[in-house]
C-alpha cells in the first residue's frame, strides 16, 4: 500500500513527508492530553488531600508550615454534646455550658471582648454551679454551728392509759381482808413543757465547725477563681471567631484574585495566546479557593455556636466580633511568679482547705475526749389544764467513750489521709502556679516575636505577587509564577492570623495565670 502510494505521483518523498507529518502531530497531540490528564489528577490529589487534613485539622487549626505557629483550640464546647456522654460532660466541666437566652435580639450584634466576658460571666453555667456550691457550703457551716447551739422545743401531751396490777406485780396481804382489782381502770393527764438541751463542752463539734467555716472561705474562693476560668475560656473562644473571620477574609480575597487570573487566562486561551494548559490550571486554582471559602464560612459559623455556648447567647443570635484593633506591643508584661502565688484564688483556695483538713484531724482526735450537755424543761401537768401543777427537769450529762470498736480510731486515719491529700495538691498546686505563669510569658513573648515577622512576611508576599501579575501581564513568565504567589500570600496570612491568635490567647492565658484575670484584661489589651 505505502508503495503505491509513494509512486502515485512520481515523487516519492512528497508523500511520505506527508505521512510523517500527519504521524507526528497525532502524537503531539495525544503527548498534551497526557500531560494535561496528569497535572489535573495530580493538582486533584493534592487538592483531596489538602480538604482530608482541613477536615481531620477542624480542632486544631491549619495544618503547620514551615515557620508558622499551629493555632491551638484551647476551649471547644461543640464536642460530645450529642452523644450520650453529653451529661457527663456537663458534669466534668460545666464551664463549657450555659443558661441560653430565651430570645434572640433583633439585628446583628458588634461584641468587644469585655462584654463578651461580660456575658460569661452572667450566664456560664461553671460560675453559675460555683455560686450555688458557696450556698451549700454555708448551708453545712450553719448546721455545724446548730450542733453547738441550744436547741428549743415546746411539747405538749395527752395521755390516756389503764395500768394492769398484776402486771406490775401489785397485791394487797391476805391480813387486809380484800384483793386489788385487776387493772386500775381508765384514768388520763396530761403535761406542756418547754425542752431545751445545750452543749456545753464539746471539743469535736466545736473544730467541725471551725472547719466548716474554712470551707465556706474556701468555696467563696473558689467562686473567684471561677470568674478567671471563664474570663480565659470565653476569651479563647471570641479571639478563634476573630481568627476564623480573618481567614474567611483572607479566602475570600484568594477567590477574588484566582477568579481574575481564571478569567484571563480563559480568555487568552480562546485567542490561543496561552496553552490550554495554563488555563486548566488556573480554574483548578479558583475552584480550590472556592472550596476554602466553604470551609472558612463553615468553621466561622461553629466557632460562633462554640462561642454561645460558652456566654449564653442564643444560637440563632447574629453577631461579629469587634473590628479593633487586637495588637498591642509590650502589652504582655513580665509577670512576676510572687505576685501570681499572692494572688491566684484557687492557690488560697487549696492553702483554706489544708487548714480545713487540719481541724478535722482535731476534730477526730477529740472524739475521745468527754462532752457536757444540759437538757432542761419547765412546764406544767395534772388532769386538765385547768388543773396544771408547776413540773420542771434538769439533767447534766458527762459522755466518756470508753469501747467503740475503732470507730474513732478509724475517724482519724481517714482525716489524716484526707490532710495528706490535700497537703500534697497545695504543694503541686504552688509549682503549678509558677509554670503556667512561665509558659505564659514565654508563649506571649515568642508570639509578639511572631506576629512581627508574620507582618513582614505578608507585605513582602503581597509584593511579590504584584511583580509576578506584571511580569505575567508582560509575557515574561507563565500562570504557575503567578499561581505560586497567590498560594504564598494565602500562607503568609494564615501564618499572620494564626500568631496573632496565638498572641491574644497566650496574654489571656498569662492574666489567668496570674489571678484576677477579670481585672488585667483591660491593661492587657487596652489600646496603646
């Protein structure tokens, strides 16, 4: 065949020129379809795998990158709350609850972060519990007080009664000439009296009480710390909506820029001025951000749930957070460890329940030794109560235990273990003042470091993006320079909203750490 074909015309080499010519850009052809299926499987895959770590990162942030900090989720209430573990939760740390408002507010809300923690500080359910522990706690001082108190009843009775002689044991000698009846027939009284019984002296109630009234200082302190408790969670999570709404931000302005690189190079491509390959990639690019903007408005919206959760706010209350500015250089002072174990609530908390272990251990021990108590009564008693006669009783009583079986003995070992406990968490409590008060300052001293260079590293992006658009509108370079950039400014934002997360929560975390949180924020994060 090829023969023939060669020889048609007499010139042989004009028609296999031909066949060679139509061969090879077959192939060509067919070579660019196969690059182009592998990028679009290969940016595919990437971009699969980009959403799988997005995905299993929801509760820790972006994934980290080289000279970026990993944004920490200190606080997240939205988990195991419908799951069957929810009341457990609710149990283990009520600090992630709260008495919703009943009715949202009409329009959309602009919340600071003081009236965020004011919130909190109204409806969390941990403060909430905290408040009515106080109660109980001075509940039970009352009752141990009551124990060494008088105690005053009124009693009045009437009695109706036939006594059996023989029952008793009661005759009459043989020499009387008669017998007893065998009962004494119906006869009634009655008695009104005025009971009133004392301690006198008794060394146990007396250290139960003044135990007690340790614990209801201990309680009230606990209630304060509290407050610093949800002053850290509430801030926590109202700086990750400040987070979450700065990437929805910094998506949304990728999306805008890869759409004006998706349609101009779509256009290019219909006027064959660029290959088809370059504008595969720049749609793969704009669907990507796309997709990105999703999952920010996605993680935006549950970080705001997160955050009704925690103030009370009702769920479907719109609302953003402040636009102020959040950074203050220098706000986050050195912190003095002395100062912090003066000042930390729950440190004094521990300290009052030592010595409330302590007089329980005498309280115990005081089980063995004797107790005065006076019980007396006045009043009157006869047939009727016309016919009254004047009755009283006082009775002085000594209790000396002299046999109970190791009941005292084991009353005292169990307050002694009860000392040692907390002995030892006061001590660990100490140590642990002073690390989070260290780790504070140290993670507040690196991120002001880090938001710095975030700064920087973001202006110079956004620079360089600006030459690669020109050098590419020039026809220096292709779209993969220009698309480089883009994803460079996209990191360098997120490394910008992560430090500055990372910033605002390490100086919560450093008031926390140092007590009366409540009052340091305002220094903290005044404006400068």
């Amino acid at each position: 065949m090829f023969r023939n074909l060669i020889y048609e015309d007499g010139h042989p080499n004009t028609r296999m020129r031909e066949i060679r010519h139509m061969m090879t850009t077959k192939t060509t052809r067919t070579t660019a379809l196969r690059v182009a299926a592998a990028f679009l499987l290969a940016t595919s895959a990437l971009t699969l795998r980009g959403l799988a770590q997005d995905v299993t990162q929801t509760e820790v942030g972006p994934p980290a990158t080289f000279g970026s900090i990993q944004t920490p989720r200190p606080i997240n209430p939205a988990a195991s709350t419908t799951n069957p573990s929810a009341r457990a939760t609710q149990i283990a740390n009520p600090f992630l609850g709260s008495v919703p408002q009943s009715k949202p507010t009409p329009g959309d809300l602009e919340l600071t972060l003081q009236t965020a923690i004011d919130l909190g500080l109204r409806y969390n359910l941990g403060l909430i519990d905290s408040t009515q522990a106080d109660q109980v706690a001075k509940a039970q001082r009352q009752r141990a007080l009551a124990s060494l108190l008088p105690q005053i009843s009124a009693r009045a009775q009437e009695t109706f009664e036939q006594l059996s002689y023989k029952e008793l044991g009661l005759r009459l000698p043989a020499a009387a000439g008669f017998q007893l009846p065998p009962t004494s027939g119906s006869f009634s009284y009655s008695d009104a009296r005025i009971v009133a019984s004392s301690s006198i002296v008794n060394v146990e109630l007396l250290n139960r009480y003044r135990a007690q009234k340790r614990l209801v200082n201990a309680s009230a302190l606990n209630t304060k710390d509290s407050r610093d408790v949800i002053v850290f969670a509430v801030g926590s999570a109202y700086f990750q909506v400040v987070a979450s709404q700065a990437r929805l931000d910094t998506a949304q302005a990728a999306l805008t820029s890869a759409r004006q690189l998706d349609t101009q190079l779509a256009d290019q491509v219909r006027a064959d001025v660029s290959p088809e390959i370059d504008g595969l990639r720049a749609h793969v690019e704009f669907r990507t951000a796309e997709q990105k903007v999703t999952d920010a408005s996605n993680d935006l919206e549950k970080d705001k749930l997160t955050f009704d959760r925690l103030t009370g706010l009702s769920l479907q209350q719109a609302w953003h957070p402040s636009t102020e500015e959040l950074f203050s250089p220098g706000a986050a002072a050195k912190a003095d460890v002395q100062q912090a174990l003066a000042t930390r609530a729950d440190l004094a908390s521990s300290k009052v329940n030592v010595d409330a272990a302590s007089l329980s251990v005498r309280a115990a021990r005081a089980e063995r030794l004797p107790a005065l108590s006076l019980q007396t009564s006045y009043g009157g008693a006869g047939v009727n109560p016309g016919n009254y006669s004047q009755v009283y009783e006082v009775t002085g009583s000594v209790s000396v235990p002299i046999f109970t079986s190791g009941r005292i003995r084991s009353d005292e070992r169990e307050a002694q273990a009860n000392l040692v406990q907390r002995r030892a968490e006061y001590q660990d409590l100490e140590g642990r003042v002073a690390y989070d008060v260290r780790t504070a300052q140290l993670d507040a001293e690196a991120s002001e470091k880090a938001v710095g260079v975030a700064v920087e590293n973001r202006a110079l992006s956004e620079k360089a993006l600006v030459q690669s658009k020109d050098r590419f509108a020039n026809g220096v370079t292709n779209s993969i320079e220009v698309v480089q950039a883009q994803e460079a400014v996209v990191t360098a934002s997120e490394n910008y909203v992560a430090s500055l997360f990372s910033y605002n929560v390490a100086r919560i975390a450093l008031a926390r750490a140092m007590g009366s949180a409540e009052s340091r924020i305002g220094t903290l994060f005044s404006k400068q």
